[in-house]
C-alpha cells in the first residue's frame, strides 16, 4: 500500500527527510514513471540563509541520469580520468584531491551512428562545502572522504546531461 511504501522510504532511504520532502519525491517518481525504490533523486538537508535554517532540496542522482540515458539509447560510458593529485588545506581541513576529472558518454544515434560526448569537471568548482552556521568551506564529510568518487560522478552526470539533453532537462 502507498502507506507502507510511505513508511519504508521514511525508515530507509529518506531517514531525516520531512513528510513533505519524502511526497514530493514519491509525486516526482510517480510522474516520471520511476521506481522510488531504485532512489533516482535525493533529499538534501541545505542550509537557508533566508530563514537562518536547514531545508530539505530534491535533487536528481547520477542514478537518475543512467536510468534515464539507458532508456534512451546510451552505448556505454568510460571510466573516469582523473588529473594530478592536489594536496591543501581548505576551511582548515587537510585534503588530497584529483585537479579534474574526465567522463566519456557514447550515445547511440537514430541512424545507428554512435557520438561520444566529453564532460572535464574540476574538483575545485564541484565540491560540496560544509556550510552550515558558520559558513565554513572545507568539503562536507562526503568530499572528504570520497574525493574521487564524488567528482567522477560529477563528471559522468556532466558528461550523460551532454549526451542527453532531455535528461538534464528535468
């Protein structure tokens, strides 16, 4: 039943999310004939300056994007390349992270031509600040401990909204 359903995305996938954030996403897959269990966006606590508290944002996942590229005709995405390692203090946090990173998407055409679409996303203009009250700019504790990962996936959500317009579109 949709309350159970309800139920499992508050206990599982969507833990800290509001009733309202957790309608939103099961409106927002309904629509888009999605699978909520397969979490294609993300509720994200963000901090609201204008209301000097947390709010929760529904963002689009990288799973989203390859769902959505796969219904489309996506002949296959590389492994990431990523550039030389950087090493500094951001925020008063000591990082290491790679200086950029680089996703390659085939798209199978209509007249069966496959293109590929480059994405380069540099790990400086990507990461996620930790923010909060006191504004601070060192990566949140998902950057820090993912450097890599969090810009490949940037890279590849990049590199799919290239190849896929319409998915970027959403």
């Amino acid at each position: 039943s949709k309350t159970e359903l309800y139920e499992v995305l508050k206990s599982s996938l969507y833990p800290s999310a509001s009733d309202n954030s957790v309608a939103l996403v099961l409106n927002y897959c309904k629509a888009t004939n999605l699978d909520v269990m397969q979490k294609p966006v993300h509720i994200v606590p963000m901090w609201d300056s204008k209301s000097g508290s947390m709010r929760d944002v529904v963002m689009p996942g990288i799973g989203l994007y390859r769902i959505q590229a796969a219904r489309s005709g996506c002949a296959g995405v590389s492994e990431p390349v990523f550039g030389d390692d950087v090493t500094e203090v951001i925020g008063g946090v000591d990082v290491t992270y790679p200086k950029w990173c680089k996703v390659t998407v085939k798209r199978k055409l209509p007249d069966g031509q496959i293109v590929e679409f480059v994405a380069m996303e540099f790990w400086k203009e990507n990461y996620a600040v930790r923010g909060g009250k006191d504004k601070s700019i060192a990566p949140n504790a998902m950057w820090q401990k993912r450097p890599y990962g969090q810009i490949a996936k940037c890279a590849e959500a990049q590199a799919l909204r290239k190849a896929f317009p319409e998915v970027g579109a959403m």
